[in-house]
C-alpha cells in the first residue's frame, strides 16, 4: 500500500453575469445538482467548493433547495466553502477597494445564508499579481490556491509543490496551494483508476503531500458530451468509488483540514501570471500563432517537457489592448468605482442595497465587474453581446443611482473633457438625463459609447472584426469526428456550415461618426466586404475639439483639415444635446471641395444590442414602413430617413437628414469560438447614410442628422409592470 497523502478536490462553479436563463438552469441540472446527488452518498469524501457569487444569487432564488443542501453539508463538515470577490472579476482590473468591498461582501452573505466559516478564497481565473497577498490578507483570507504553473514561472520544480507555501506582499502573510495541472486533465477526462496510478506515484516519492485538483465544476455535466459520460456511464460514482477504495492512503479532503494540520512547504513569491493556457490566450495573436507553431515543431524533442517548465505567455493585462472593447467596459467602471468613492464613503457596507442609491450603486458596479466578457479564450467570452450588454446593463445602473444620489434635477446636460480611456488622450462625455455620449477627438472624431440611460443600454457595445488563431481551423474547415469526450481546449466542432466563407477582418472600429470617403464606384457589396477603396484619411485622423455651451444646450464641434485623394478637405462636425431631450443634433460641413468634381462621403453609424432576424427587430422608412429584420442588407436612394425598431428592447432610433439621402446597412458578424464550437454571432449593425457631394460655389456642403432616440415602449411597459405588481 502506498504512503498516506491528502487530496484536495476543490471545485470552482460559476455562471457570468448576464449569461441566458436556460444557460443557468440546464448546467444546474446536468451539472451543479447532478454532482451533489451522487457526492451525498458518499459519507467519506471531503471536498472544498467555491460558487460564484452570480451563480450563487440565481441558485438562491431559483433553486433554495440546492443551497439549503449544500448548507446542510457545511454543517456536517462535508464541504468547505471557499470565498472569492462576489461577481468573479479579475481582481489585477479592480482598484483596491473593490477587490476589499467585493471578498468582505461575499464572506458576509456566505456566513449567513450557508453558515460557512469563509478562511479561504478563489482567485478568478486564476489571474495573480502579488500585491493580491495584501488586499487578501486585509479581507481576512488565510489561503488560496492556484496552479503549479505559477510555481514553476517562479522556478519550483513539480516534486516540491507537495505542500502549500506562504507569500506575502506589505508584511501580510498568505498562504498558497499548488493545483495540479496534470490532475486537470486527468479528471474527468481519463478512467478513475489513471488518477489513482498518478496519485500512488506521487504518494511513493513524497508521503505526507497535499495534491490539489481545482477546476470548474461545469465540467462534470455541462461541458459538451461529459453528461452522459459523468452520469450515464457512471465515471463520478467510478471516480467516487476508487477514492473510497484506497482511502487507507488516500484522504479526500478539504483545503481547510490541510491548512490546519500540514506545515507550509516554505515561502515563495509568484510572478504575475494564470493557468498556461490564460498566457497563451493572452500573447497578440501573432505571437499565439508562433507559439503553436513551436510547441507542434518541438512535441517529439525529448527536451520539450522540459524546456516548457521555462517557457509561459502572455499577460492577462494585455487583453485590454488586445481587445478595445474590454478597454472600454474597464475604463468605463473605473471612472464609476472612482464616482462611487467621492460620493459614497460615508455609506455603511452592511447596509441593504436597496435603501439607499449608493449602496445599490455599488452592487452594480460589482456586477458590471463580472470577468467574462472582458477577455477571451476557449469560451465566448467577449465575443458575446448579451454579456457585454449585461456589463454595460449594470454599469449604466450604477451611473443612474449615483445621479439619484447626488440629487440632479430632473432635466441637465453637461460635458467634460478628460482622459476617461487612459491613453494620453483627452476624450469628451456629453451627457444629459437620458443620453450620454462619449467622444474620442484624437480617433477620428468617433463616438465610442451611446448610452441609453432610461433601458440602461450602451447602443456601442460593438466589437470589431480582428484574426484570432483559432482562424487557421476554421478557413481549413477541420472537424472533429466521433463522440469521444474530449477537454474544451481540443475541440474542434463547427455549430454551422460555411463558416470559412465568412471570415472578414475590419480596418477600422466599428463605432459611430465614422467619416468616409469612397472612390465612385462604391456600393453596398464592396463597402460590406471591405473591399470599397477609401480615399479620405479622416476615419482614424485626430479632430480638434471645442465645446461650446448654453444653459440648456451643448455643442461639441469637431474639426479636422485632412486629404481626400490629391485634395484637402476640411471636415467640421458638430453634436448638439439638449437638457431633458432624446435627440443628438449632428451638423457637418465639409469645405475646399474641388469643383470638378463630385466626393462620395459617407458617415458610419453602429448600432448594438439590437440582434438580427428576430421579430419585433426591424428597420422602417420614414413612414413607418418595415423594411426588414436588422440583419438586412438595404440599399436606399433619396431618402428622407431610416429608422431601427427592437421592440423587446422598446427602442426607437430614427435617423433623419435635413436632405434626401442614400442609405446603405449590413450586419457585422463574427466567427468566433466557444464551448460548443465555431460560431457566427451578430455584434451589430451598420448603417450608413452617404452622398455624392456637390458643392456650392465657394467649395463648401453640408448636411444635418438628427438621431432621435424614442425608449417610450419601454416606459411604458416599465409603468405596466408596476400597476400590475402594486394590484
């Protein structure tokens, strides 16, 4: 018989902010409830179990008898909860005191619903910086744990990661434990009985160790095809059984019996890092490419195994370049979670959310918080609206609380200048009651977000076309064949056909108050496959800006001299809001026009949020005529506006200009990657109002777009719902 050791299963279940509904309750049913209903019978085994706090919310209201169950088990000292930030964000994208407020939060709720005595916590995604230990240790955290990927980057070898080590950052001290990489793909991926193989081996070399396996829960029902695997061909109840069988050497238990009873390993400082695969996910897609290459060239070198304990990727930091998109949802809540502090210090933490504006403000900041959208990998991540809308949902929310608190009155408008997106840049928010627009003068002159504060919608939750690496499979359309169960990041599934056909990169962003200028011969086709030529060199050129202010009314005026083709062309563009209106005003001119010739000038406008081919979504004329779901392609000559209609939403936007106009729209569709394969998703719409520019006798033109944003049927049903729960 080997020599005893400790087992640690620590399991990590979490749900995004914002995800689907039946998203929720299918992996509660083939996942969550499924695993407890075979772990009850097992009165030996010992596991540590962490539930995000989203996930752990929706199980509260949705499914109490779940979480009575597992509060009975803590009871029993059968399960250890582990703590963590509430709405699982990265804590290197939170300031300080959100990382605070976030694990105290939780542990609070986790005391009293659960009765859990909370020592320890998750770290989200396993994304570790060392002035964590401080923070961590400040919220009353005496251990983690993360992968032994982190300690090797620090340059430990596997044979001493049999014990947890202590760190710390400012004097405070915490505690560490290795997760075992190889243990990840074992369980639940190979037969039990390999990962008792691996278990007597360690146990041979090191008695006495601590092997740790912490991965997500959802992989024992919810990832694609373990269902039948885990349950149907019994591998938990197998895995559970093997466990039980060899518990003379092997001790199922939890992090908190290890911590209390094993002495630390020694002191180790861990550089800033995730699991492998986050470091590779997080390289520019370049270099992810390059790394895929040498880790196919050198897998038959014998010196590979060894030579990659040495060799890590990226930094999760980096996604916010890698992606604009996630820099904008960061900054966005940065510049919330800096108003929250202003105004709410004097709040009380234990205070109920819903008695005061700030303490609901700063619930939704947590949420707008939640990890999953910010970055990307082998789930959607990003590349999902609904959880990017969810971000943006939550964040608006904590933006119209603090107003409440502040006391504004009912109608103001008002516009700053300052560097909201940190990049050396001075951008503008003009914002009133019911809108508010940000402004990027040195990036065209585009606007970047359009909220709309009553739906609590950011109508620029957009995301840009960019390669990724995963690319290369799909353009050679490989598949994989069989029902073998495989991990996630192996999978190659396609979830529809012809997806090659639509891979499509963009040279520019997709925002809003684009300026173009195309060769003539331009149409619909060529400008929606990118291939229209432009002429114009404004679309990414820096504007001047000024602001220009009445009590009840805001210009911001933009300007730029550039080059169109071999002419220089002056553009001035103004956006007009007023107090209390749902109308941005937008005013351009164009100046040095050549006289012997006519420019064809287009302004680009995205809109998200809004999907396609879903009824109740339409575009309409100016009569109100339906002109089709908002994933068609239109193209309209001499019109006299357009407008877009999301009835679930209960938004109306209509775009209507001071002359007859030609309007072209398409969708912006992505292929991307998720649990379930490849995928084509929707992230917006475009719409293009253009012309072909005749000037007047001193070279100059213009043209006014009103942008008129109607929320009236979301109002109301709002004021439906009320009468009805007050009846």
């Amino acid at each position: 018989m080997p020599n005893p050791i400790r087992l640690a299963l620590v399991l990590h279940n979490h749900q995004p902010v914002g995800n689907f509904e039946h998203v929720f309750e299918q992996t509660y049913q083939e996942s969550y409830r499924a695993f407890l209903d075979v772990f009850e019978r097992y009165d030996s085994l010992r596991i540590t179990l962490h539930t995000s706090g989203s996930l752990m919310e929706w199980l509260d209201a949705r499914h109490p008898e779940y979480v009575d169950r597992l509060a009975a088990l803590v009871r029993q000292g059968r399960i250890e909860i582990l703590g963590g930030a509430f709405y699982e964000p990265i804590l290197a994208m939170l300031p300080s005191r959100d990382r605070l407020g976030q694990i105290r939060d939780y542990t609070a709720w986790l005391q009293r619903r659960l009765g859990a005595d909370v020592r320890g916590m998750w770290i989200p995604e396993r994304v570790w910086e060392q002035s964590y230990a401080r923070d961590l240790v400040d919220a009353s955290i005496e251990y983690t744990v993360l992968d032994d990927f982190h300690f090797k980057a620090a340059g430990l070898e596997t044979a001493q990661l049999t014990s947890h080590y202590v760190t710390e950052d400012d004097g405070r001290v915490i505690s560490v434990f290795p997760g075992s990489e190889r243990l990840r793909y074992l369980v639940p991926f190979a037969p039990p009985e390999k990962t008792i193989e691996h278990l007597g081996r360690i146990a041979e070399q090191t008695p006495g160790a601590v092997v740790v396996f912490g991965d997500d829960g959802e992989k024992f029902g919810s990832w694609p095809g373990t269902f039948k695997y885990i349950y149907g061909e019994k591998w938990l109840e197998r895995f559970f059984d093997a466990l039980t069988a060899n518990q003379q050497w092997i001790r199922a238990t939890t992090l908190a019996e290890a911590f209390d009873n094993v002495a630390p390993a020694g002191k180790v400082y861990l550089p800033d890092c995730s699991y492998r695969e986050m470091t590779e996910w997080a390289l520019p897609v370049g270099r992810q490419i390059d790394f895929e290459h040498l880790s196919h060239e050198m897998k038959d070198n014998p010196d590979w195994p060894a030579l990659r304990e040495f060799v890590r990727g990226g930094y999760w930091r980096n996604f916010k370049v890698r992606y604009p998109e996630s820099d904008e949802m960061y900054c966005r809540m940065m510049g919330i979670s800096r108003r929250l502090a202003e105004i709410g210090s004097a709040v009380g933490r234990g205070e109920p959310a819903g008695t005061n504006p700030v303490a609901g403000a700063r619930a939704e900041l947590y949420r707008g918080q939640c990890n999953c959208a910010y970055w990307h990998g082998a789930f959607g991540g990003i590349y999902l609206p609904h959880l990017r809308n969810a971000v943006y949902e939550h964040l608006i929310s904590a933006d119209n609380l603090l107003d409440r608190a502040c006391q504004r009155p009912d109608h103001w408008v008002e516009a700053q200048a300052e560097d909201f997106n940190f990049d050396g840049c001075r951008e503008i928010e003009l914002a009133n009651d019911r809108l508010a627009a940000w402004i990027a003068p040195a990036a065209g002159g585009q606007i970047y977000e359009l909220d709309v504060r009553q739906i609590r919608h950011n109508l620029l939750a957009t995301l840009t076309r960019r390669p990724e690496a995963y690319h290369r499979k799909v353009a050679a359309g490989a598949t994989q064949q069989g029902d073998d169960v495989a991990s996630i990041h192996d999978r190659v599934v396609f979830k529809q056909e012809g997806l090659d056909q639509c891979l499509q990169y963009d040279h520019y962003p997709r925002k809003s108050l684009l300026d173009l200028f195309y060769d003539s011969d331009a149409t619909l086709d060529s400008v929606a496959s990118g291939q229209a030529v432009q002429i114009g060199d404004f679309v990414a050129g820096a504007y001047d800006a000024r602001v220009r202010r009445n009590p009840d009314k805001i210009q911001v005026q933009l300007s730029r001299e550039g080059r169109v083709g071999e002419h220089a062309v002056r553009v001035t563009k103004g956006l007009t809001l007023e107090s209390g209106g749902s109308c941005l005003v937008i005013a351009y001119l164009l100046e040095g026009l050549p006289a012997d010739r006519n420019l064809h000038f287009g302004v680009e406008f995205n809109f998200a949020g809004l999907p396609a081919d879903v009824d109740g979504r339409y575009f309409s004329d100016a009569d109100g005529k339906n002109l089709g779901h908002l994933g068609a392609r239109l193209d309209l000559a001499n019109v006299d506006g357009l407008g877009l209609a999301d009835r679930w939403l209960g938004i109306d936007v209509h775009l209507k200009p001071s002359r007859p106009t030609d309007f072209w729209t398409f969708p912006v569709q992505t292929v991307s990657q998720s649990e379930g394969g490849f995928e084509l998703v929707h992230q917006s719409v475009v719409v293009q109002p253009h012309w072909h520019v005749q000037p007047d006798a001193e070279g100059r033109w213009q043209v006014t777009l009103r942008m008129e944003i109607d929320t009236s049927h979301a109002e109301n049903h709002h004021k439906d719902s009320v009468v009805v729960a007050t009846t």
